[in-house]
C-alpha cells in the first residue's frame, strides 16, 4: 500500500495558490466610482443698478404724548376713559375723591370772611379817629397807630383771599381734563388706587404732527445728523414720505445698546398711531446715490475661511470652480458684490455645499407637466 504523503504534496500546493488568489482579490482597491453630475441654477452676473441702503423698523408715533396725573394726591373714584378713545380738550378723564379739600376750601372761606370783618371795622375807626384829629381831640400818632391798623386788616384779607384761592384750585384739581385733543394710549392707574401728586394715570397722544421712531445701532448711530431727509415708508404697499431727523438719543440704550432716532413727518402725514414703517439709511459713502453693482442672491455664497466665495461655472468644461468674492452691502435678500466678478460670468446659486472644484454639472431644467 503507498503512503498518502505523496498525494497530499500536490494537494497542498493547489490549497495554497486558491488562498493566495482570495486574498489577492479581497486586499484590491475597488474601482473607483464615477463622481455624480450635478444639476444646478446659475445666474449670469452684470451690473445693476441698485440703491444701496440698509432698512429699520420704526414705529409712527404721536409728535407729544403726555403721560397725565392729577395735581393732588388722593383716592381715584371715577375713571371716565378707555384706551383708543378720542378725546377733546377740557373733556374730564378721571376724578379723586374731593371732600377734604372741600372742607378746606371752605375753611379758607370763612377765615376769608373773618379778615373782611377785621377790615370794616378798621375802616370804621379809622374814619372816626381821622374826624377827631380833623377837630385836634387826639394826637397825629394816634391816628396813624389806627392808619396801621387799617392797612394791617387789609393785608389780612388780601391773604386770606389768596388762601382761597388755592384751596378752590386744589378742589378743582380732584378732576383730571385733558389739556388737548388727542387720543389715549394707555391707562396706568384705575378706580379704587389711592395715588400721589402727579402719579401718571392717562396717556394721551396728543393729535398733530406724527414721527416715525426707530432705534440705530451704536457703530452706525454717527451716520445721522439733525435736519437729515431720510426716506421712510409704511408698511406693505402703503405711503412713502421724506422724513426729517429732528432728535437723536444722547446715550445708547444700557439694554440694547442702540439709540433712539425721531424723524419728524410732514405735517400732510397722518399716519395710525402705533403703525409700523420701514426707514432706508443710505449706506455709508453713498449719500444715497444709485451705484451700479453686481447683485447676487444670498444663498450663492460660500464661507470659506474669513472670507465669502462662490462657485463659478465654466461654460466650456461643464466644471465649477471656486471664485473669492468682496462682499459689500445687503439689498433686501441679496447682496452686493464689490470685487471678485464680471459681468458675463455664470455664478451657480442653489446646492453650492455640495459642489467641489473642478466637479461636472448639468443644468438645471425644471419638469414640464406634460399633462397641461
């Protein structure tokens, strides 16, 4: 019987070259895949012009509104207003409760009687003793001593008729009126609440001239100056007016870091209290002039590093590349591109996260509903 040794030689071999080509198949690199040719929008750029500004919200605003309260302190009894209605000068707001200066009102009226009492009967002596002197019974002393006393009394009164009449304004101060006609904006204080003097307790936006308020921030707070026309427009498609800075806030806001700017309306502009209206600021360098530029949509661009780039598409190739761009003012939804482009060149604007250089694209054509 042969040994199975010399059979198992030429079987290992084979074992060993089937293993070595599994291996050799597995450790190949796969055949690389075929990047995909993207669709994509382009824009051809070209100079446009535009106004390049930058846009607040600001609100239309009363040119005085006067927060009102009454003279004297006490305890509010009637309220006689709502807010959103109109008003008339002299119309009556609001009352405190007036007993007590009544009663010192007519307190002050009787000390008031008191003096003219004094008074008509300094004059009574004062007429007898000046018949006496006339006939020489008493001294010039004497008589002067009643002259004093004539004056004395006369000044008592003078004082109490003034006391009078301020306790008869402190009883008419219990009512609160309004000074001019107007609208009210806000109340701040109602029935039952005991208030000091001069505590607010109506709002009243007074009618007249509007102004349009908004807030700037401080790094851009030095580009107005008193008396400059700004444009200022109201929201949606209403009015569009010039409007005036006439004030501007002397300190930044310690919340919101920003300052206070009132454009005054033309007096022709009646704009509702409390509506909302857009102010365009010029951007700086402008003054307001309609520069040719080239316009781009915001989603063109890319971050790259500090600075903004965009894809740029070769007509030729059918290839992208990245072109760094200057980015200067925003228009609305677009920007504006001060260095980087010319006219002519195409500029991919939508799925630019997605594209790398040198990359193939197509573009893109929307599907037409053959149906239709």
């Amino acid at each position: 019987m042969k040994p199975l040794t010399s059979f198992a030689r030429p079987l290992s071999g084979v074992l060993m070259l089937c293993v070595s080509a599994a291996w050799l198949v597995a450790c190949s690199r796969p055949a690389p895949v075929a990047e995909p040719i993207r669709a994509v929008k382009v824009v051809t750029v070209g100079a446009d012009t535009v106004h390049a500004s930058s846009n607040f919200s600001a609100e239309v605003r009363a040119r005085v509104e006067s927060r009102l309260g009454f003279r004297v302190a006490g305890k509010i009894t009637s309220r006689r207003v709502e807010v959103g209605q109109r008003v008339q000068a002299g119309q009556l707001l609001a009352e405190i409760d007036a007993q007590d200066y009544r009663l010192t009102q007519e307190s002050a009226r009787a000390q008031w009687q008191s003096a003219q009492t004094q008074l008509a009967l300094a004059v009574a002596d004062f007429k007898r003793y000046k018949a006496l002197r006339d006939q020489s019974f008493i001294s010039d002393a004497e008589l002067e001593r009643r002259e004093a006393t004539l004056k004395s009394a006369q000044a008592q009164v003078d004082q109490a008729r003034a006391q009078l009449d301020v306790q008869a304004h402190q009883a008419d101060y219990t009512k609160l009126v309004a000074d001019h006609p107007g609208v009210v904006t806000a109340v701040e204080a109602e029935v039952g609440q005991v208030v000091a003097a001069g505590t607010p307790v109506v709002r009243v936006a007074q009618e007249g001239p509007r102004d349009v308020v908004f807030a700037m921030p401080e790094d851009q707070a030095a580009r107005l100056r008193l008396g400059q026309v700004l444009q200022a427009k109201a929201w949606g498609e209403g009015a569009e007016w010039s409007a005036t800075v006439r004030e501007i806030g002397a300190s930044a806001d310690p919340l919101t870091r920003t300052f206070t700017v009132k454009l005054a309306l033309p007096a022709t502009a009646q704009p509702l209290l409390g509506s909302t209206a857009t102010v365009m600021l010029p951007s700086a360098g402008t003054s307001g002039a309609t520069p040719s530029a080239i316009r781009l949509p915001t989603s063109a661009l890319r971050q790259e590093g500090q600075g903004s780039a965009v894809w740029v598409l070769s007509a030729d190739t059918m290839t992208v590349s990245l072109q760094p761009v200057q980015v200067g003012a925003v228009v609305d939804s677009d920007v504006l591109i001060s260095s980087g482009l010319k006219p002519g060149q195409q500029v991919v604007v939508t799925g630019v996260h997605v594209l790398t250089p040198g990359q193939k694209v197509t573009l893109f054509k929307p599907v037409v509903d053959a149906s239709r």
